[in-house]
DNA sequence: TGAGCACCGATACATACGCATCGGTAAGAC
DNA sequence: GTCTTACCGATGCGTATGTATCGGTGCTCA
C-alpha cells in the first residue's frame, strides 16, 4: 500500500474554499476550478476527494452547518449565564450572523439555503441542522419556568433570527436594529411567562 | 415608421417566463434561451427588450415586488378587517407566502434575495420593497391604539414573516405550523398593547 | 533494492452559456 | 407600388463549466 492521504482533512481544507467562495461571488460562482485555486489543490484532488459537484456542495453544508451549531454551544458553555434569558440571548446573537466576522457565514448560509429549494440533498441537510437549533432552543426556553409552548416560541425564535440576518443581508437592516428587535422580542417572551 | 411593438407587455411576458424557470430550478436556472423558449419568442427578441440578462433579471425582480405588494393591499382592501388585528394578519399572511398557490413565488423570491446577497442592483430593489412592505404594517399596527414602537414591531413582524417562509419552504415547518406560530406572534403583539 | 500501486497534476472533451452579428420581412409613408 | 426602416429569427463566436482520461511519481512492502 503506497503513499496515503488524510482524505478527511482535505474534505474539510475544500469546504472552507467552496464557503469562501460562495461568499464572495455566491453559489453559482463555486467553480471546480476556483475551488481547487482557493484551496490550493489540483482539479484532480477535488475530484477525487468528491465524485461530483453537488457531493462537494453537500459535504460543505454540513461542514458549515456543523461550524455554527458548535459555536452556538461553545457560546453556551463559555458563558455560565446569569438567567436562561442572557443564556437564549447569546445562542440566538449566535445563530443570527449578524457580527460582522460572521457576515460570510450568514452569506454561505443564505445561499445555500436558496439552493435547497431546488436540491432535496441539501435541504435535508439543512433540515437537520434547523432541527437541532430548534430543540437546543426549546430546552433552554422550557429550563426557565413555564412558557406554555416553548417549542412554538423556539421555532418563532429561529425564524425570526433567519429572517433579521436576511433583512441586514440585503441591507434593509442594520445589525444593530436587528439585534434591538432581537432582544425586544426575548423581553416579552420573558415578560409575558410571569403571568 | 414601420411596425411597432408594445415592448412593455412583452417585458412581462418575458419576466414572468423568468420566475417560472426560477421556481422550478433556482436562478442559476434561467438561461436566456430557457426564457426564451418558455416565453415564446425568440432569443433574439429578448436580448432586444434587455441589454444584458442582470437587467432581465432585475425587471423581473421588480416584476414579482410589485405583484406580491399589490396582492398585501388588494387584499387589505377586499375585506373590510373587523379589527386591526386581524387586517393586519390578512396581510401578513400574504407575505409570507405559506399557501400552496404563492408557494412558486416564494421559491422565486427567495432565490433572489440569495442573490442579491452578492448583487447591490438586486439588493436595492429588495430594500424598496422591504421599505415598502415595513410601512404599510407599521401603519396598520400603529392604527390600533398604542403600542409603544409600532415601527419596530413591524420589523419583526417582516422578518418573521420572510423567516417562516425560508423554513417551509426548506420543509422544516409545515404551512399550518408556521400560520401558527404567526398567529400566536399577533395574539401576543395586541394583548400586552391592552396594558 | 526494486517492483507495484495508489495518488497526483494536467490535459482533453463535450456541452452550454451570454453576447454579437446578419440577412430577411413586413408595416407604414409617399 | 415601392421605399424606408424598425423589428425579427437564426446563426456564429469565444469562453467557461463539469467530467473523463492519462502518463508520471514517490511511497511502501517484499
């Protein structure tokens, strides 16, 4: 058996470049090409390492997706947080890319979110990931007293990140006025349970 | 002067040609010739209506902003609304595009917010629409007594709305789920304004 | 040490795209 | 009737893409 190779790790190096990609010139602008020029492999390699171009786009979703839901946790775990409040408020500021050093993530995220409307592959994948999010959400709203649906309010909580991170996407928010609605919106969610 | 052509009909013609391939296989699936042959003219007379396809893609953007808007106030207008409350649930339902009969363009719409991600002309025609859309609710929400940032609620309320739409149409909400957990954001939104 | 095989990079290929060009056509003016 | 001219459909062109193929290379094991 001659020379071998850490596949797994140059899966991983080929993600990052089809994200960086993606979110300089969008989807359609991950070229295999570029892909291989941006991670600094031959065409060869990214063809060896993915049988086809979607095998690669799917791997680099969940790659990316795996990224944000650690951070989500890692965020959680860092911080002890004071109350469940503080605690769902930096979960959420997490989800919702709306840092400026997250910006490309939230970029990849959207693009890739579009492309699923098209690809059942990738939308499973993203389902997945929604899923998660979704019950990591509800246990910490369930953890803090009585809200009387925390899976509803989980839900709306998640939507409600995605649609602020694509209105300040497109520019019809400010980061700073998503995360004020933000915040608002988990103040009368925190309010309104204590009746 | 010789034959002449209504140019304008035929630009929507043409555009409607182009949000159909779009529902059907993402933007990256409107080729000129596809629109052509699905708008059934030849290539040549849609390269005549626009110079370069960005701008083909730009008119039907304005194209689709326009109908989604016209059906929020068509709507508003058909039926009286009891109360503000439910005026403004009317409306919003229709934004977020959760029936099965807008469900195409939603596809349409969101593949075109994921571009304009990466394209500033597409981006400022969703910043009019968005503007558009967040003062009109925040007229109908301001209508109905006092609640204390009527502005900002109907940020929120946008956000969620275009939030529920992306995770229906990814499948990780049911239509009936997201009308839900719109509904509930309304009940909450006209109680706590009582106080 | 040398033989074999897994890996590598480059190139070839068919296709499809956006855009430019061009002869033909028919409608209106005189 | 015919001439002008704005419109039409078709074809050509250069490029870029995804995929397939192929000779070279250097590690590993006998």
């Amino acid at each position: 058996m001659p020379k071998q190779v850490d596949h797994e790790s140059r899966r991983r190096q080929i993600a990052a470049a089809v994200c960086q990609l993606a979110d300089e010139s969008g989807l359609e602008g991950v070229t295999l090409r570029d892909v291989a020029a941006r991670a600094q492999v031959s065409m060869g390699a990214v063809q060896r390492c993915f049988g086809t171009k979607e095998e690669m786009l799917v791997f680099a979703l969940g790659h990316i997706g795996e990224r944000i839901t650690a951070r989500v946790s890692a965020r959680l775990a860092a911080s002890p947080a004071q109350s469940a409040r503080t605690a769902v408020g930096h979960a959420v500021t997490e989800v919702s890319l709306v840092h400026e050093e997250h910006r490309a993530e939230a970029r990849v995220w959207l693009a890739f979110v579009a492309q699923a409307a098209v690809s059942p592959p990738l939308a499973g994948i993203l389902r997945t990931n929604y899923a998660h999010l979704q019950s990591l959400f509800a246990r910490l709203i369930a953890e803090s007293s009585g809200t009387p649906a925390p899976d509803r309010a989980a839900r709306a909580l998640l939507a409600l990140a995605d649609g602020l991170t694509t209105h300040v996407l497109v520019g019809h928010l400010s980061p700073t006025g998503a995360l004020d609605i933000l915040d608002d919106h988990l103040n009368r969610l925190w309010n309104e349970q204590a009746h």
